[in-house]
C-alpha cells in the first residue's frame, strides 16, 4: 500500500482516497498511480503512526517539500493531516504543501483555515473555473452550486495563516482568456495564479 511516494523533488502523502468530487479531468481516472508511483489506491486509510512510519523512511533533508496529495482530498482527514504536519515541523524545517479542492470547510461545517497556521506553507487550491455553473460542471461536488463560493472563501481566508496561497487551473481545460480571468478572481482574492499542465 502506497502512502508515501516521489515526485521530482518532493515527497507526497496519500492518506485518503476520499474526495467530495469527481472532476471531469482527474488523475485517478488514468490509471492506478501517477509519476511511475505504485498504485495509490488504498487498502485502508493510513493511521497517523502509519504514516508517519512511511515519511520516516525518506531523509527529508534531500527533499525541498512535503505535499499532502493522493487519490483523495488530503483535507478530508485534517486532525490526522495536520498531526502529520506537526510530526514533520518537529523534526524538519522543510516547507509542506497541501493540495486541496478548497472545500474543506464544507467537508467540517466551519472555517479551517485558522487549523493551518504555523504549520503549512503553501496551499494549492483548484480554481477549475471562472464561475460556479462551469465550476460545478467540471468538479461534479457533491456540495452542489455553493462549492465555488465556499472555495473561494477558503482561499481568501487562508492568506491570514498561510505565507504562500496558490490557486491553480489546467491547462487543456481552460482557454487563454478564461486564465486571464482566473488571473483577476486571483488578483481580487490576494493570491497567486498558476496553469498546470494536464497529465495524461
């Protein structure tokens, strides 16, 4: 079972195959793992010493982060992520990065990005689209119509607690004009905009 994995220069923690959608351009629909990975679907869910035990294995000081990404919303399990997180400050000052839908706060029912300060150092978040009809269209969220705004909430109220808030968009699914537009949603929110490759 695969919970922890390389890519380039990071390592990655797969510690959920939950998701509260089912994007139209997901990784999980091309095959079992990603970057030569072995399969990230998962026997179980992780426990906290599991995983930890499977980041013990990586010298961490060859590697510039460690990212919260798998077959799954890593936010799905925040008590768990963010014990991980404080295990890994403890014992490194290399920079930790989540991978989110954005939709944490849905997931929880409150506001979780106070949870992050002090111990995440970037957040990436998928924008996906321009409005929320698009949005959900592509995201397929089982939170309905409300999941884009509840997204953009997350990532203006992360900017308090987390140095670096990125929102990202792919590229083959979204025009030169629609990023130019996600360029200025970011603008207005006070975060960054980057254009992600898609992965076949």
């Amino acid at each position: 079972m695969t919970i922890t994995y390389k890519v380039k220069n990071g390592i990655y923690v797969n510690m959920t195959n939950r998701c509260p959608c089912a994007c139209t351009f997901c990784l999980r629909q091309n095959g079992p793992g990603v970057f030569g990975s072995d399969s990230l679907w998962l026997e179980h869910e992780p426990s906290v010493s599991e995983i930890i035990e499977s980041i013990d294995t990586w010298d961490l000081e060859l590697y510039d982060e460690v990212v919260f990404c798998g077959y799954g919303e890593p936010t799905e399990r925040l008590p768990e992520l963010l014990e991980v997180a404080s295990y890994i400050r403890s014992k490194s000052d290399i920079k930790i990065r989540i991978n989110t839908n954005g939709l944490a706060d849905l997931i929880w029912g409150r506001n979780t990005a106070p949870d992050l300060k002090g111990l995440i150092d970037t957040v990436s978040i998928s924008l996906n689209a321009n409005d929320a009809e698009t949005y959900l269209k592509l995201t397929r969220s089982k939170f309905g119509i409300g999941s884009y705004k509840a997204m953009l909430d997350y990532a203006r109220n992360c900017r308090d607690y987390v140095p670096n808030v990125v929102m990202t968009v792919v590229d083959k699914v979204t025009t030169k004009e629609e990023q130019e537009t996600a360029e200025a949603i970011c603008e207005s929110l006070g975060v960054k905009l980057r254009v992600r490759p898609f992965e076949e």
